[in-house]
C-alpha cells in the first residue's frame, strides 16, 4: 500500500481518539495537553508526508536526469558512432594504400565496440521498454551492417592487383542498409526523448498531487483545531482567547504571526506548544519550498545542456519552455516554433523528413546553412513537445555517400573486368559494359532477366567460340569449376583471345561471375619463362639450362653413358665491337649461335654464358676422339667468314674440354676445368682445342696467386719507376725521361711488366696504379734539372675515368712541376671507344700546358684519322719499324713517312728502341728528332738519374758505349 495513504489513515485514526478522550477529561491542562499532543501528532504527519514528498521528488528529477537525459545522449552518441563508421567505411573501400586500410579498418572496429557500449547504456538508462528494445534492433543492424562492410571490404581486395571479388555482393548493399541503421538510431533517439518528457510530466503531476495532499492535510489540522477550540470554549473562553487568535492566524497560514508569553499553567504551556509547533511548521514548509526549487533548477540546468533544442508548448500554442539551443536556432527562424506550418521564405525552409510518414517530424536549413531535424510530440495535457537536432553533418555524410555512390558506379562502369550478378534462380540481375566489350556482345542484347545459357548463345552467335556449342561450353564450364578450387578457369576464344574466368557464389545462393582478358599477360608470362631460361640475344639455353642438362648427364653418366663439357671463347671479338659497333657484334653472336647448333645434335645442349663466351654439353661420348671430332667441327665452322651488314667478319674460336667422369662428376667442376682447359687454349694462340689436364689448373692457380699478390703489392709499396733517358738527336744531348713502371715481389724478384700490366686491366687495378705512376714521377722530375721533361704512358682505361684532368692536375699541382715538363703518351686504343669524349679530354689536357705524344705509332686501326682529329706533340715510332729500318725496305719507306709526316704537321717524332749505331745513323739522316733505347741506357732507378744525366749531358760517346757493351 502507498504510504502516504497509510499516514493520512493514521492521522485521522488517531485524531479521532484524542478528540474522545479530552471530551471526557475535565483538568484544562489534561485537554490542552491532549490537544498539544493531536497537534503535534498532526505536524509530525505533515512533516513526515512532506520529508517523503521532498525525497520523491529529488528522485524523479535524478532519475530523469541519469536515465531520461543519459538515455537521450548515449543514443545520440550512437548515431554518432555509425556515421563516423560509414565514413571510415566509404574511405576504407575507396582507399589502395595498405597502411592507411589498415588503420581504417582498426578505426571501424573501435567505433563498432563504442556503438555497442553506447546502445548497452542508452537500453539500460531507457524509460520504456519500447526504448530498450529499440537499442536492442539498432544493436542488430548495426552487426549486419558491420558484415555486409567485411563482405564489401573482402569484395574490393587489399592490393592495386585486380583480385577476384566477394560474389554476388556489391558496396550498394552496404550504403542501402547503413540507411536502415540511421532510421533505427533515429528512432531510438525519438523513443528515448519522448519518454524523457513524459516522464518529466509525471514528476510535475505528482509534485502537484502532493502539494494538494499537504494543502489538504492543513485544512484537516485546521478543523481539527477548530474543533478542539469549540470543545474548550466553554471551560477556557477567555483564558484561551489570546491562544486562539494565534491559533487561528497560525491556522491561516500565518507562519510569522506573533504568540505572546504564558505563564507557568496550563495556558503557557499551550502557547509555548504552538510557538513550537509554527515554528516547525514554518522549517518544514521552507525545506519543501527549497528542495523543490533545486529539483526544478536541476531539470532546467539539464535541458539548458543538452545538444538538442527543446521547446513545451502549452495549449494554447504559447511556449511554455524552451532551453538556450532552442533559442539560438528560432533567433535565427522564429517560423520553427510553427510545427504545423511550411514555411518557404528565402532564408529558411522546412520540409519533411524522407521517411516521416505520420508528419511528427521535419527538416528545416537554416540562414546560416545549417540542417535541423524537428520533432514533434504532443503532451497529455494537449501541448506540443518539440525537439531540434542539429543534423548538418548528417546531411554533409548523406551528400558524401551519394557521391561516393555516384564514383563507384563509375567504377563498374570502366573497370578492366567484365562482370555478371546472376540470382539463386541462375537469372542476370547485373552486367557492365566491359562484359559485352570482351565477347563483342551488343549491350542492348544482354537484359536483366537472361540466364547463363542465353548469355552463351549469344556469345557462340557472336563467334566467339568456333564450332562449339552451348552445351559443350556449359561442359567445359563445369569440368572446369570441379578442377579449381578457386574457381577460376581460362576460356581460348576463336580469335586468340584468353578470358579468365573467375565465379564464386553469393550470400543469397546466387553467383558473381569475373571476366578478363589475360592474353598479354599469358603471352608475358610465357615469354618471361623462356627468357628465364634461355639468353635474350642468341636464343640459346642459358646457365641454369645448362646446370640441368649437366645434371641429367652425370646421372646417366652412373648407368654407363659418358659425355662432356666444352667451353668456347670467340677469338677477337673486342675488335669486331670496337670497330664494327655493338650492333654487329650482337649480329655475329646470333650467327654463332646459329653455326653451333647445326654443329651439335639433338640430344646435345648448347648455352651462352656470357658476352662471347658458349659452352657445349656432349651426351653419349664413348671416347676423346668424339669430343674432338665437335671441337674440331666448332672450331671449322665458326672461324668460316661472316658476311654481317655489307662488312666481311672473321672470328676464330677456341675450345676448352671436360670429359665425365674422368675430370669431375659435377657440373661446376667440369665447368671449371673446361674453362681452364679455354685458357690454355687462348694461351697456346687461339683458334684450337685443349682437354683438360691436371697441370692446367696449377698454372692457373698460379696466375691466381699474383693476382691476389698484385692487390696488396700497392699497400705494400712494391712498386718502383724505373726512367730511360730520351735523347735529342738534334741538339746531342739528353733531353729528358720516360718513367717505367717496375715491381720487385718479394718472393718473386722483379716481375716484367708484360707479366703484370694486362693483369691489372683485367681486375682493375690499372687506374688507381696510374694515377700513383704519375704522382711519383712528377714528385721526382720536380728535383731535376728544368730543361728535363717526364713522359708518363696512360693507358685507355684511364682515359676512360672522367677524372683524369683531375687527376693530372693534382700531380702537378702537389709537385709544382711546370706542365710543359709533363708528356702524356697515349696510344691509340684510347680512340675506340667514346673518341669524341677523348678528343675533349685531350684537349683540356693541352689547355693546361701538357704535352701529348702518339705511342706505337703506326700499328694501330687508322692512325691519320686520329692525327687529323687532334694535334699532338709527339709521335713515337714503334721499335718494330725501327729494328727492321736498317735491314728491309719496307720498314724503311715507313720510318721515312712518319718522319715527314710528323715534320709536315709540325710534331716532334722520337724513335723508340734504338740499340745499335746502324739505327741511331739512320734514324738521323731521316730527319727524327729524338731517340729512346738501349744504346743510350737500360732504364735506371732514381738514385742513377743524376749521373744519367751527367753522362749523358755533353753528347753521346760512342767509345763509352762499345766499352759499356763489351762489359
């Protein structure tokens, strides 16, 4: 039972006691006690009704406040959850970075558990149970739209790659059901609201129901003092006089009125009692008025934050209530406040809201742009409740996904693939226009509706697939489907086209068909795995063909079948690319090819190793004689002339051969010694064949071992300049040195310079050893006499380093020699490669005062097309023309027209490798200038410079020489 209801009968019980037994009382003290005591006893109900009153309703207003608002927000924090998720969503379909979809699509399933926990606490704040189960269908959607975005999500891919798609799925299905979760959240917010109001209204009805209770439990006490009053009247009349005015003014509502003092009887203590009670009844009054203030304050302070606008209107359509937010937004469209209305005017426009059938609810854009929502709910009392929300963003979403929709119908409309939807039913629901481009289909041919069948008829009637039927293509459709797991099998069209067909099946039970036309790719991917093993250029098996074929022989080799190796290397092939160009090489390689497979059977491999480097592997050799036979064969067949672009070209080849098992029984082992074998070949002069023998490796090893021993020889400063004094045959006299480079092993002794010099080519050394040649020799011509010049020999590949004017510069610099002291010699080899870098390269050489001389003169290509090119200061003619100048006619006539040659173009011409005087004699009836050799002096170290240069000074001796020769 309610117990207010239980207190009100209480009082009226006790009430009705006491008024019985002070009737029966004849003492004044014993009735006014007895009334003190139905007064008290009626102060004390009211106090405690009113305390009870007080509490009832600080709980409605903090119910309202923790479940009606709470509720109202964390719905509102729901619908913000999802448009954010639909956001990221939108951009996680949109977006191919990796980093950036996987930071998208953590975000969704942050804002998804936020969702959760939002819809959990809205359920539970709710007021109603059509509010709770509200949250519980927003719950619902919310996790069907979360699957249809990882459907939407696995049907877009991970990659820029074209990946097959989820099928029978389109992004389509997620934006239409994100709509559906809107409307729910919508919902939820409205059932949450119109339950906090109602709500609302019932606490202000039972705030009045018990102000009426206490106003009518104070006319209760009033007729019982009346009563009292009239039963004492006649005892007390004048006595209680005074108590009775103040009892009756107390009694009107007079809290403040004034009770004289009493004495000590009876009457005093009566006046005392009812100063007591006034005063009681005055706190208990104030406390009420106090406490339902601050409820009232509470209320309005939660609508005062609330984000939404909320406007009470009475009855008569006068507000009633309205927070701040609905004050801002009617500042700016006072028409708003009109829920029934329509309002058009320029800077405000309300519509209804797409779904709102009943009309209980609107849109309306503000002048400033923004986008409100307004919600209509009528009160019991027949006044309206409305609710703004502000929903510009939603609108920007809404405007954001139509144009996303918009992009990715584009995206259908132009993607690389064909695509086909078909239904549970096998029937057409979806098609894009590169479908019907890849069978060459008229678009207004294929319908929704069609089955795959009809799909195929018109594809055979297109000629697409030869002389198959529909049936046959269905066959090959499912033999195809059963044999992939992934469901994608190729389709040869008539035309030579490859289709890649890719199906996987739909949610629904229907099926998303994929099309793409892979004919490049499958051509690429064939020509990638034949150029993966074999050679670009000459179209013959390359190394890793080569290891396999190897491998396959030494496993028949265990069964009793022989075979072997050979390795070939084109002799002069650099020439043919110096002179000839790159293009003609490459030519010549082809016919190589070409000539060492008709040599070869089939059952025979032959494989490109490299630049002009073949290998062969012979099966089935019984003894040497076959593998002899085919290199000989090779060796006939590629040295026959080549007729490559109007030039004539001869090559030579030499062979090297391995033979299983004898000199391995593993392909790099054979390989090995049949490349060693190649190098004696080379060695032996070119143009034959060498088998393997065990002491061929050792030489190999051999040279192997000076070369490691030529990178450590410069740290280990081995090397030495050794100079040979240059004689001016004019003024008989020395005129200077050429520096010679020597190394002094310590093992070894002094290595020649034919021994070293080619291998420092090869493995690079040539130029850092250079530049130290030429830094020393300047460094120690510096010291000479000044009218002493230094030639230094630079070889091409030097000349091939963009840093040598640098290089030269620094020497000169760091020695300060004058540059005009300094001879460049150079021969013509530098020319074959990039000769017009070469000509800028000597020319800044010569712009900073440095002598160029022309090396080897004469034994070169085209030695006068280089003397028109540049003008050097030297010519040096080869010792082989001066050797023979004295003996034949033809190395003569040579000498002589180098000389004039070189007089005629103004450059100094010196003769190298004089010995004898027969030689030095003619060289200077012919008009040379100057002369190097060993008639004037070996090349001496350092320390015998100086006294070169002393003997050398005031003319040749030719008795010194006879004696110096006779020693």
């Amino acid at each position: 039972m309610n117990p207010r209801m239980g207190s009100v009968s209480a009082f009226r019980f006790v009430s009705g006691r006491l008024s019985r037994f002070a009737l029966t009382m004849g003492s004044i003290r014993t009735q006014i006690l007895i009334f003190c005591l139905a007064m008290s006893a009626v102060a004390v109900a009211l106090g405690g009704y009113s305390i009870l009153g007080i509490r009832h309703a600080g709980d409605l207003v903090a119910k309202t406040f923790d479940e009606s608002l709470m509720s109202i927000n964390y719905a509102r924090a729901a619908g913000a959850d999802f448009a954010t998720m639909r956001v990221a969503s939108s951009q996680r379909l949109m977006n191919t970075d990796p980093a950036i979809r996987a930071n998208l699509d953590s975000q969704i399933e942050s804002l998804a558990k936020a969702l959760s926990e939002d819809l959990t606490i809205a359920a539970q704040r709710s007021q109603s149970s059509r509010a709770a189960k509200a949250a519980a269908k927003v719950q619902e959607a919310a996790d069907a739209w979360m699957e249809l975005h990882h459907r939407a999500v696995e049907s877009s891919g991970d990659s820029a790659v074209s990946q097959p798609r989820v099928p029978g799925f389109s992004v389509g299905d997620v934006d239409r059901y994100a709509k559906i979760v809107s409307q729910q959240v919508e919902l939820l917010v409205n059932y949450t609201a119109g339950d906090g109001f109602l709500f609302r209204q019932r606490a202000l009805a039972t705030i009045k129901r018990d102000l009426q209770l206490n106003i009518a439990g104070l006319s209760v006490a009033l007729v019982l003092s009346a009563l009292f009053s009239w039963l004492l009247a006649r005892r007390i009349i004048g006595p209680v006089a005074i108590a009775s005015k103040a009892a009756r003014r107390i009694a009107d509502g007079d809290l403040n009125a004034n009770i004289p003092e009493g004495g000590g009887d009876e009457l005093g203590t009566l006046l005392t009692a009812m100063e007591t009670m006034r005063d009681n009844i005055r706190t208990m009054v104030n406390r009420e008025v106090s406490q339902r203030q601050s409820a009232q304050a509470r209320l309005s302070d939660a609508l005062e934050n609330s984000r939404e606008g909320v406007v009470l209107l009475d009855a008569d359509g006068q507000i009633a209530l309205a927070n701040s937010r609905a004050s801002e937004f009617m500042r700016h469209a006072p028409q708003l406040v009109y829920s029934d209305s329509r309002i058009d005017a320029e800077d405000t426009a309300v519509e209804d809201a797409p779904g709102d059938m009943d009309g209980s609810a609107s849109e309306a854009r503000l002048s400033d742009g923004r986008w409100l929502r307004v919600s209509r709910s009528q009160t019991q009392e027949g006044g309206v409740i409305l609710v703004y929300s502000d929903i510009t963003a939603l609108k920007q979403q809404k405007a954001e996904l139509h144009a996303t929709n918009l992009r990715l119908d584009a995206a259908l409309t132009h993607m690389s693939q064909g695509l086909c939807l078909y239904d549970k039913d096998g029937r057409l629901q979806v098609v894009n226009r590169r479908f019907c481009e890849i069978f060459d289909i008229s678009p207004e041919l294929v319908v929704p509706g069609m089955t795959l069948e009809d799909i195929l008829k018109l594809s055979v009637a297109a000629g697409n697939h030869g002389d198959r039927t529909v049936a046959e293509l269905l066959a090959e459709r499912e033999r195809s489907m059963s044999q992939q797991e992934d469901g994608t099998y190729l389709q040869h069209l008539n035309d030579g086209r490859i289709i890649s067909i890719a199906q996987r099946t739909t949610s629904d039970g229907g099926w998303l068909v994929t099309c793409e036309d892979v004919t490049e790719q499958q051509r690429a991917e064939s020509q990638i795995a034949f150029m993966a093993r074999h050679d670009a250029l000459t179209k013959l098996s390359n190394r890793t063909v080569l290891a396999e074929r190897i491998e396959q022989a030494v496993a028949q080799a265990g069964r009793g079948f022989g075979f072997a190796v050979l390795c070939l290397d084109l002799d002069n092939f650099k020439q043919v690319n110096d002179t000839l160009g790159h293009p003609v090489g490459d030519e010549l390689l082809c016919a190589v090819a070409d000539r060492l497979n008709a040599c070869v059977r089939e059952v025979d491999t032959v494989a490109r190793l490299g630049g002009d480097e073949f290998a062969v592997v012979q099966c089935g050799v019984e003894n040497s004689e076959d593998s002899e036979r085919l290199a000989r064969r090779i060796v006939e067949c590629v040295g026959a002339p080549y007729e490559l672009g109007g030039h004539r070209v001869v090559v030579g080849c030499s062979v090297g051969i391995s033979l299983a098992p004898a000199d391995g029984m593993t392909g790099e082992k054979l390989l090995k010694n049949a490349d060693v074998a190649l190098y004696r070949s080379k060695m032996e002069g070119r143009g034959t064949w060498r088998f393997f023998e065990p002491a061929m490796d050792a030489n190999l090893q051999k040279r192997r071992s000076l070369e490691l021993d030529l990178r450590e020889a410069m740290s280990r400063d081995e090397f030495a300049l050794f100079y040979q004094p240059l004689y001016d045959l004019d003024q008989d006299r020395i005129c200077g040195f050429e520096a010679l480079l020597r190394w002094h092993h310590p093992k070894r002794g002094l290595v020649p310079p034919d021994q070293f010099i080619p291998i420092t080519e090869e493995i690079g050394l040539i130029t850092p050893l250079g530049e130290w040649v030429l830094n020393r020799a300047c460094e120690q011509a510096a010291l000479w006499p000044s009218e002493m010049k230094i030639a230094v020999n630079v070889s091409a590949t030097q000349f091939r380093d963009q840093g040598l004017v640098e290089v030269v510069s620094g020497a000169l610099a760091a020695s300060k020699l004058s540059p005009h002291r300094l001879e460049l010699e150079i021969t013509e080899s530098v020319f074959l490669e990039n000769s017009s870098e070469t000509i800028a390269t000597l020319h800044k050489l010569k712009a900073q005062g440095v002598r160029i001389a022309l090396d080897d003169f004469g034994t070169g290509y085209s030695s006068l097309s280089y003397l028109r090119s540049f003008p050097f200061d030297k010519l040096k003619i080869d010792k082989s023309f001066v050797r023979d100048a004295t003996a034949t006619h033809g190395s003569k006539s040579i000498v002589r027209a180098v000389i004039n040659l070189g007089r005629s173009l103004g450059m100094t011409t010196i003769a190298e490798g004089v010995e004898t005087i027969e030689q030095l004699n003619h060289m200077k009836a012919e008009g040379c200038n100057e002369a190097q050799g060993f008639l004037f002096s070996r090349p001496v170290p350092v320390t015998e410079v100086a006294s070169t240069i002393l003997a050398l000074r005031n003319g040749f001796k030719k008795k010194g020489f006879k004696n110096a020769m006779a020693s």
